[in-house]
C-alpha cells in the first residue's frame, strides 16, 4: 500500500551505491518480468470474449487465486519501500501504518466483501446507484472512483519514476520521463488487451515474487542477528544514533500536538479507507460466489499480514546494518533503504551475491509497481465504461461490444493523461496524493457503501450529498494543507494558502460524509424505494440471482 | 422470467433467472431472513466497533501515553511492539472468528433462502 509518508521528491543527491554497475543484471530481470507478463496477458486476452471476461475476468478465479491478486493490488511499491524506509529512518514511527493498512481488511471482510459480491456486477457503482436513481447516482460514483483511481494511479507513476531511476541509476529528466512512459505503456497493454484476467494473474504473479523476495531478505536479516529479534532491535537502535527513542512511538508524528492529530486523522483514514477503495472493491468480482469473496479476504489478511510483519524486519534490519547517513544520501525519504540493505546482506557493494540480490529487490519493486498500476486504471476504465458510458450516457442502451470497447478506449485515455500527469508530478510530492486517494475512499465511498447495504432509509439525495459532500471536502481541505502549500515539503513551497492545519483531511471529511449521508435522506422530499431495498438486502445476504 | 427467453433487445444478457419484486419483498419481511439479518448484524456490528475502537485507542496510546509504551517487556521488546503485534493478532483472530460464525450461522441460513427463491422462479 502507498505509504504516504514515503515518496518524498527526492534530490537525488547520489544514486543507490552500486546500481549502475549492475544494471545489466537488473534491467535483465526487469526485462523477463515484463515478457513473461505480456505472455500472460495475451494469453489471457484470448480468452477474453464476454463483458463479464473482460471488468470480472470471468468470475472463475478461487479464493486462493483471489486472494493473491487482492494482495498483489494492494501491496504497493510503497509499501514495499516505503514502510521499510519509513522504518529505517524513523523506526517505530515507520511500522504505524502497517497496522492500519491490514486492521481496515476487517471492514472488508465483515462488512462489504460478501455483500457487494452478491448485489453488484462489475463496478462500485453497480451497488452504490442499485436503490437509487440510476443517472445521477451512477455519475456521482464513476466520478469518485475515477477521482480516487487517478490520485492513486498518480503517486504509484511519480513513485515509479523516483524509484526505478534510482534503482537504475538513472538521474537525468528525460531519462525518468522515459520511465514513466513505459509503465504507462505496458499498463494500458496489459488491461486493453488481457483486461480483468491478465491483470489478474499480473497481480497473482507479483504477489509471489513480492512474497519470496521479501521472505529472503528477512532470513538473511534474521540469520545475521541469530533469530535474536530483541538483538536486531537493539543494534537498530544503537546504530540509528537515537537510541531506545528509536522502538518507541512519537519520532516522526509526536513531534507536537499537530501532528499528533494528523496521525490521528491519517490512522481514521487508512482503516476506513481500504474498504472503499474501488480498485480493491472491483476484485471482490472475479470469483464465483460470496464464499470465494470471503476467502479471498482472509488469504488477502494471512498474505498482507505476514508481508507487514516482514517489513518490521527488513526495516529495523536496515537501520542495523546500514549508516542513517548513506540511506538518507541515496533517497531522503529512505525508499531504499531496503534494496541498500539487500546489497549489505549479500555481502555489499562490488560482491556478486550482494549484486543479485540487489537486482532481485529492485526487480520486485518495478514488478509491483506494474501490478498496482494496472488495477488502478482496470477500476477507472471499468467505471467509465460501465457506470457513465453504458448508464448514463446510453442510459442502458449499449451492448456488451460497445461496452468493452469504450472500456478499452478509457484504458487507453486514462493510461496517456496518467503518462503525462505522472512525468509532470514526477518531483512533486505525492504524499497528497495518496493521503488524499484514502481519505476520498473513507469519506465518499465508505458511507454510501454502508448506507445503501444496511440502512432502509437511504435515498438518492443521501447518496448523493455523502459522495459530492465526501469528495469535495477531501479534495478542498488539502489544497488548503500543508500538503499543497507552505511548508518546505509541499507541492508549492514558496506560497502559502494553507489554513487548514492537518495533512490528512479524514478527521473532519469522514464524519461529514457519513453525516451529509444521512441528513441528506433524513430532508429528502423522495422517500427510500422500499421495493427495491427488499431486492437489495436479499440479494447481498443471501446471493439470489447473482452474477 | 424464463431462463431460455432471449434477452432484451440492445442490453447487455440478463445473467442469472431474477425472482420478481414481490418476491424480494415477501422474503425480505419473512421471519427466517429476519433471523439470516439478525445473525449478521449482531455479530459483525459489535465486532466492527470494538476492533475500530481497539485500534483507536492503540493510536491514542502511542500519541498520548509514550511513557506507559516505553516500558521493556522483554529485553528491547518494548510495550509499544507487543501492542502494535497485538494488533496483528486480533486481526487474525478477528478474520477467523468471523469466518466461523459465517460458515456455521449465516451460510446454511443463507443457502436454504437462496434455493427455496431460486426453486420458486
């Protein structure tokens, strides 16, 4: 997942220590990555026929399968590097957002995996506008998702930029422009062309390669401190030069009573957040029933889970083995700390087995990147497709044929406005960026999702309050934050247009897009349709007639 | 509606037989789905607010009682790392317990409603 804190512009004060001297050997295993991923997904757009192959990839994944894809979509480059450089500069502080990235799959599970598997079809949008009038509802939650989508989409392109050029040693504008075009490029590919099925076996593929990757950088942390986890800690924090400030909360957000409330609003957002994610929400779908969705959910928490507590390792591991002063001269924000610390433990720089092991993390990390981008635009492009296009503008008229094709063609536009906006953003600081992903996903999905699957009264003007009063409450309060304006880590530093005082807009936007939600229906002059809450309240419990 | 019937003109395939509105509404204020709804909500509601209030109050701590989490546990393992993998494992038993309640109380419910609706089409 994006750890927001971790994609800091980075003045690339030096490139990772050894990355160009074995570029041949990374840019080999990027390049097998990539063939082997394109070979599935032909494979996969073959057959690819249906409506249902193309936004569900055919609903015949297991829970297993799905389980993995989920974890492969949501396990991001930044959490990869992020958490664990988050950790190595900051210690304990750096671990805080694990935990609410994985406690939010509880929302998930208990609350909207089973459900929305049973009531919807392709799309968020299919559950959100099922009670409700079809045009507006379904224009309010195409818009959200999009938003949401491109936001996300945004900060994993900078962040791909920023990192792949590091890892390659690249430092030139041109060079990271170059970059970002190609994962544009292989990501409109791989969902034109292998729509839902290729990106999900992507997904699967990433998801294993993450897995193990991550698994034997932790053994080899492990094994040099003799399974000692309480003598790794205490190394961490000698050599951090912090001492036993290092294991405890409050480095990076006790800093005053501001940031105090930020972390506050930050942790609101993430566990809420998770569960409104349309990228995430659009998987739920490709399995055949709601007990596949279940399962698919509590091998997404045993897969996540397991990777987090592996983070805590190659985290402290880093702060162990390496200097802070080299892990903040190659990334500021510690994005390398992790492939630093591979090439330490497999015996540093100038040795072979330090070489490969470098080549394999950075292949993990560019692997993932590409997995989480091909979801991001799969969910945008499905919800253009199937929400404005099909609904809205052919209000139900278009057939199955156009509806994939439009959905292609919005892969294609999405994919070139992200290549654009991603080589523009490429210094910006896209923290805001996932921040705001988040907070948009608690404060305008999460409220319609819950309203609309358990509250009666719910009518079309509470949907639309709570998603348009979510979104634009989000959005307004960080472009007056810190975030955009002010500070020196800002998107524009120089200027100062920020009265609001938080980060992260979750604090306040959540609460008002659940009460917008529900003040929304309550004044209403439509009353809820009672007849088709009944359709929809059998259906999500019960899966009758579902797709 | 006939699962053979084609499907309206210029939309995209109906998918799976649809009992009828009245249908939906009938089973919707009968007491056995009464019962299926009664199973989930009180089991997933009060769960879902004791496990957000169980991570907020771990937030609170970490923000507000620095003292009370420096404590050593076990050698460098300090309360801060107990409770943070603490919250790992409530998660964990949280995603079972629900699991099981889903398997052995809502499935069966669920399934018996499901093909007693889907017989009737």
């Amino acid at each position: 997942m994006s750890a927001a804190h971790a994609l800091y512009p980075t003045v690339q004060l030096a490139a990772t220590e050894g990355a160009s001297e074995h570029r041949p050997l990374i840019i080999t295993l990027f390049a097998a990555f990539v063939v082997a991923t394109l070979f599935i997904t032909v494979w996969a757009g073959r057959q690819t026929k249906s409506a249902s192959d193309f936004y569900a990839g055919g609903r015949q994944f297991t829970g297993f399968q799905n389980g993995l894809a989920v974890s492969g979509d949501y396990m991001s480059a930044a959490s990869f590097l992020g958490i664990a450089g988050a950790i190595a500069l900051f210690g304990y502080d750096g671990f805080l957002y694990s935990i609410g990235f994985l406690v939010a799959w509880l929302v998930a599970l208990l609350l909207v995996a089973e459900p929305l598997r049973n009531s919807g079809r392709y799309t968020m949008g299919d559950v959100l506008a099922y009670r409700m009038r079809q045009r507006p509802v379904r224009t309010a939650a195409g818009t959200s998702t999009i938003v949401v989508s491109i936001f996300y989409l945004l900060a994993q392109m900078a962040g791909a930029g920023v990192l792949v050029s590091l890892l390659l040693g690249i430092t030139s504008d041109a060079g990271k422009i170059l970059i970002v075009a190609l994962v544009g490029i292989l990501m409109i590919l791989y969902v034109t062309i292998g729509g839902m099925k290729g990106t999900t076996w992507v997904q699967m593929v990433k998801a294993v390669l993450l897995i193990a990757g991550t698994l034997l950088i932790t053994f080899l942390i492990l094994l040099k401190f003799n399974f000692n986890i309480s003598d790794l800690l205490g190394t961490a924090a000698s050599n951090s030069g912090k001492g036993t400030a290092f294991l405890e909360p409050g480095l990076k957000y006790g800093v005053d009573n501001i940031s105090k409330l930020d972390f506050i609003s930050l942790g609101i957002a993430l566990v809420l957040g998770t569960a409104g994610l349309p990228h995430i929400l659009i998987r739920f779908y490709t399995v055949p029933t709601a007990k596949a969705a279940r399962k698919s959910v509590n091998w997404a928490i045993g897969i996540i889970g397991a990777f987090y507590l592996m983070t805590i390792v190659l985290g402290f591991g880093a702060a162990a083995i390496l200097k802070q002063d080299d892990i903040i001269a190659s990334n500021k924000a510690g994005n390398t700390a992790a492939p630093l610390a591979a090439l330490e433990i497999g015996g540093g720089s100038g040795s072979t087995g330090g070489a490969i092991l470098l080549a394999v993390i950075s292949a993990v990390a560019f692997a993932t990147i590409l997995a989480v981008v091909a979801g991001l635009t799969l969910a945008s492009s499905s919800s253009f497709a199937h929400d404005i296009y099909a609904n809205v503008i052919r209000k139900g008229q278009a057939t199955e044929k156009e509806e994939v094709r439009a959905a292609r063609w919005a892969t294609v536009a999405i994919g070139v406005v992200s290549i654009g906006l991603g080589a523009l953003a490429r210094d910006l600081n896209v923290a805001g960026l996932v921040a705001l992903a988040f907070a948009v996903a608690a404060s305008a999905n999460l409220p319609t999702i819950l309203y609309s699957l358990f509250w009666k009264r719910f009518t079309t003007q509470g949907a639309l309050w709570s998603i348009y009063g979510g979104l634009a409450s989000s959005v307004l309060l960080v472009l007056f934050s810190p975030v955009v304006s002010s500070k020196p880590t800002s998107m524009f530093p120089d200027v100062d247009f920020a009265w609001f005082p938080l980060e992260n807009p979750g604090l306040i936007s959540i609460p008002l897009g659940f009460l917008l939600g529900w003040v929304g229906s309550l004044i209403s002059k439509e009353k809820a349709d009672t007849d088709k809450y009944a359709e929809l309240e059998v259906k999500s419990l019960t899966g009758v007639g579902a797709h | 509606m006939a699962t053979d019937a084609p499907p309206p003109e210029g939309t995209s395939p109906a998918g799976p037989a649809q009992p009828t509105t009245e249908a939906f509404v009938a089973v919707q204020s009968s007491p056995e789905f009464a019962d299926l709804r009664r199973s989930h909500r009180s089991f997933a509601f009060p769960l879902t607010i004791a496990f957000v209030t169980w991570y907020l109050l771990y937030v609170l701590l970490c923000n507000y009682a620095g003292g009370f989490m420096a404590t050593k546990v076990v050698g460098n393992i300090n309360m801060a790392l107990v409770l943070g993998l603490a919250q790992f494992a409530t998660t964990f038993l949280i995603a079972w317990l629900y699991s099981r309640h889903a398997a052995t109380k809502l499935d069966p419910k669920a399934d018996a409603i499901k093909s007693r609706m889907e017989a009737d089409v």
